[in-house]
C-alpha cells in the first residue's frame, strides 16, 4: 500500500458521490476541503457519516465551506456537481485550484471536460467515470450501496488519448488508499463512450419507461430495446476512432441481470424533479457522432423524449 | 341527395365509434342491428344518446343484441371493435354477414383487414379509416366532440390498389345521407399510410410522454421528434410503394396544431388500462416495411417502448 501523497483535495459538490469519495480520502488521511450548499451548517457542525458495506464510519471534524473564497487553494480539485451545475464553474473553479493543481472531473458523459478546461486549461484536467452506487440520506448522511471503481484519465482538448501520467498514478495511488478501486484509463473518450453503453439504454429508459433495471431486463421489448441502443453507442463511438467489441454488449447486460434491481441516478433525478443530465449524456454523444457524419436515431428518440420529459417534469404543467 | 339504399347494416362493438356511426345511419333511416356486451340491457332499455355539434339526439329504439347467434343477417357488417378484440372475430362474423354482404373494417392501423378476410374472403372486405373525435361517457351515451369523416375502400389480399367500385360508392352514399363524409379511397393501403402518419407520432408519443397533442405541438424536441416519426411513415409507405408527398409532412402539424388539445385514443386505452393497438399501428408497418428491406428506427424505438408500457399498464407490477 502506497502511504498518503500529500496532494490536498478540495469536493466541489458534498453529495452522493462527493461526499462518499471525499470521506474516503480523509478517513485514509488525507487532507480534504468540502464544498456545500444546502448541507453547511450540519456538516460544519456534524460532520460527514457514511453507511457502507465496507464498514460504516462517521468523519465528526470536516473542513467545511461554503464559499469557494473561503478554500484554501488545492492540488486536486475534485468536481462532483451534477453537469447541469456545470455553469457554475467559472465562479467555483479559480479560487481553489493550486497554480500547479489539476481538476479531476467526475462526471458521466461526453466532453463534460470542457467547461473546465476552458477556465484551468486543458493540460490541467483530468476526467473519471464513477462507477458507483450511492445515495445522500439526509444532510451530511451518505449511504453507499454498491460499487465503487473509479476510471480514470488524462483529458485532451483535442479528444486523443493522453496515456498515463506520472500525476495521475499518484492521485489514484490517493484513491487506492481509501479503498477505491481505480481503473487507470490511457485514453479517457473511449472510457467514457464505454460507460456511456450502460448509461444511455439505462438511464434513458429508466425515465421514460418509468422502470428499474429489473423490469427492463425482465422484459424481451425494453430488453431488445437497450441492446440495439448500445448498438448504436457502439457506431457512436466508432465514429470518434473507437473500437468496443461486440461482446461488451453482452457482457454488460449480463453484469445488469446481475445487479440489484436498481433505479438509476437519472431516474431519481427525474424523480426529485431535479435537471437530467440529458446533454451531456446524450447531447453531446449525438453532436460528436453527427460532427462524423453518423446518425444514431434511436439514441435521437430517447434524447428528445428526455429533453421533453425534463422541460415538462420542471414546470407546473405536468398533469401526473 | 341520395336515397336510402336499402341495404342493412350490423354494428359490431357500440362504442364511441360504432354506436355513432350506427346511430348516424339509423337516424338516416337505414336498418342498423348493434351487437353490445356490457351496455347491452341498458341499451336494450333505453337506446342511444348522441351528443354532437351537429345537434344531439336520442335513439329509444335500437336493435340491440348481446350475441350474434341473435342477430339478422346483414348486408354490411361495420367491424367497429378495436385490433386488439380481432382474435372475435371468427366467432362474430360468420352468423351475421350475409352470403352477398361486405364486411366494413372500421380500424387504425396496416394489415388489420387479415383477420376478417381470413374468415369471410377477402372479395368481401371493405376497410375504413375513421377520422372521429368521439367518446362515450356512460352507457349508450355518446358524446362526439369533432371530426367524422371516413376514407373509405376496397381490400384486396395482395395489398393492390382495387379502385373504387359500385358497392362502395353505394355504402358511402349511405354513409353521406347519415351527414357523414366519405373519402373513396382507390388504394387503401395508400390510405392507411396516410393516417399512419398521424397516428404513429402522436398516439404513440402521447403515451410514452404522458402528454396531449397540444403539449407535444408546444415543445420543439416532441414536435421535431414527431416530424422524424413522420419521415419515417413516409419511408415506410415508400417500401410498399406508395408515395406519400414531404409536404403532407407540414400539412399535418398545422392541422394538429389547429386542433382543440386532444389526448389520443391509444393515450385514453392506456389510462383505462386496456390493451394499446400497438401491433395494428407500429408491429405491422414495422414488418411491413422490412419485409421490403427497410428500417425504421425511430418508429421502432417507440414499438418497443410502447409494448414494455402497455404489458407493464396490464400487469399488477406498475409501481406509480
């Protein structure tokens, strides 16, 4: 086991998935500043507790903010928020990042880097793909399900794979400490497309089809339905120069079949009235394959089904 | 205007669109014989009620039955039952078509002559497309809210244009004494496709979308994703070689967006819980155009949506 880096780490975004890995990092002791919203002064107060199958612990002392001004700058800028926050990052971003620092984006989605390469540079960004399964309980309270792997990747700004750095081995050496598993990705588009196989049938559906995981896979239309989208998150992808094997399809179907029935992220978004995180999850995947010359019409129906669906799930017309 | 031709017609399934129908003709002076299941002693005892902008009336007189073994022979049987109710029909048509008579396949959707033709040839099938706005709010009691129009034709078992034949022009001149307005249609599977082009974006949609024509005609993604839908009715219409113009495309929008908000009639099937046409309107076209070697993905994408919808509409398992 690596011992701790000394890299400091400030969460933009204390919730499921930021507060569960922020925990992590600090209870591995590491040095970690925690950005909140409407969860402030509890935490301040209470700090951060964690329910999880590896262990539940409580963190009582938590270097809680809730200004970005009040941060101390840090080396590895975790950015948590959901990417329907992401126009908050140029107020969120500069104070915080070191001048040597970098901004690890955890977020589902295609060129979500973006937002934050354009305000610390491209050559600063790193990207991730959680694969996670946990839910914010109540304030400060996080329960975490399932999973926990982390891929992780260098960002380009022109798309092309970057390899693996030396300072990205260290900050997943952080990661590994506490306990996360970390998946190093040398090219991080096609990590992000493979995720996108699970994520676009999945997530999608879910709302659409108002259903779990189980009832998809339960049922040979929704079930048809999934694989021929990842299908054609396959063309998708292949229209950015990269390749997944046909088996991936089964493979993750298989791995669904297995899951506990599961309501995605997207679903509880939906659910909560929250924005779906449609355009980078669909939008943008779109936008790259067509920039390619390469439709994908069934991925279409399911985004403009979505983008109606969040407009209507968000404003008092709906009837339901 | 014409007289009454004399001819008899039965009403199989008196509902929002066989009980106006028949009643029309029956108010007209024709001879109309109405096959009824739960509404049958209520009808028996006090008639139809039609409500209509065209003047309400009432019916206390109708020949009502609650089995075809009562029923007279007739000239022209309406089939007026919803696709999903065609596996009746070998028990319904033979005791009441006469040896001369027609059959009237009053259904939305492709192919949905088959089953009558099955059982009493397809020489004697006639199909028709109903252009109704119509419910029924209680027992017998119909309430007709716009629209009445009939595109009429003849069948045939190859799907060629039979053209427009005596026994046609003298049902619709029936039809047109009742206040109804034909369209004689030379090819019907022409005429099939045409109302495809409305029913397959907008009763599918307003299901998986929970939503009305209005709503759907507001939001520029379901609008833009309804205009594909129709392209693809269109594609579809091509691969069984009928030419359907790319200006019918607009002339359908405006007309839906010039209609009252209306929720389709697969939308009122779903809320009540009864069985979606799906197969009518999507399973059929969809083989039928790739039985000529086309795809239509889009309109797929809905197929399967719509029958993971409706299974789970049916079953105990819908949790909301």
């Amino acid at each position: 086991m690596n011992t701790a880096s000394g890299l400091t780490y400030a969460i933009l975004g204390t919730g499921a998935l930021g507060g569960y890995y922020g925990a992590c990092l600090q209870k591995a002791g590491l040095e970690v500043h925690y950005l909140l919203r409407s969860d402030y002064a509890h935490v301040k107060q209470h700090g951060l507790i964690v329910e999880t199958p590896d262990g539940d612990f409580r963190l009582p002392q938590v270097n809680a903010y809730q200004s970005v001004q009040d941060m101390p700058r840090c080396d590895v800028v975790v950015v948590a928020l959901k990417t329907t926050q992401n126009h908050l990052l140029p107020d969120l971003l500069p104070p915080v990042v070191k001048d040597e620092g970098v901004v690890l984006v955890l977020q589902n989605g295609l060129g979500v880097e973006a937002a934050a390469a354009a305000i610390a540079g491209a050559e600063r960004i790193l990207g991730g793909l959680c694969f996670l399964c946990s839910n914010k309980v109540g304030p400060g309270h996080i329960r975490h399900l399932d999973y926990k792997k982390i891929a992780m990747g260098e960002y380009s700004a022109t798309g092309a794979a970057v390899g693996i750095t030396e300072r990205l081995r260290r900050i997943a050496a952080d990661f590994e400490q506490a306990g996360i598993p970390i998946e190093l990705a040398a090219d991080l588009v096609l990590a992000r497309w493979k995720k996108l196989m699970w994520n676009i049938p999945f997530n999608g559906l879910s709302v659409v089809l108002n259903a779990t995981t189980q009832e998809m896979m339960a049922n040979p239309d929704s079930l048809a339905l999934a694989e021929a989208l990842m299908r054609e998150v396959m063309q998708g992808a292949a229209a950015q120069g990269r390749a997944i094997a046909p088996e991936f399809v089964q493979t993750m179907l298989v791995h669904t079949a297995e899951m506990q029935p599961y309501r995605t992220s997207m679903k509880i978004d939906y659910d909560e009235q929250r924005p779906l995180e449609v355009e980078a999850m669909y939008g943008s995947p779109l936008r790259a394959a067509q920039a390619a010359g390469v439709q994908l019409p069934q991925i279409q129906t399911l985004y403009q089904q979505l983008r109606f669906l969040d407009a209507q799930n968000r404003s008092s017309q709906r009837q339901d």
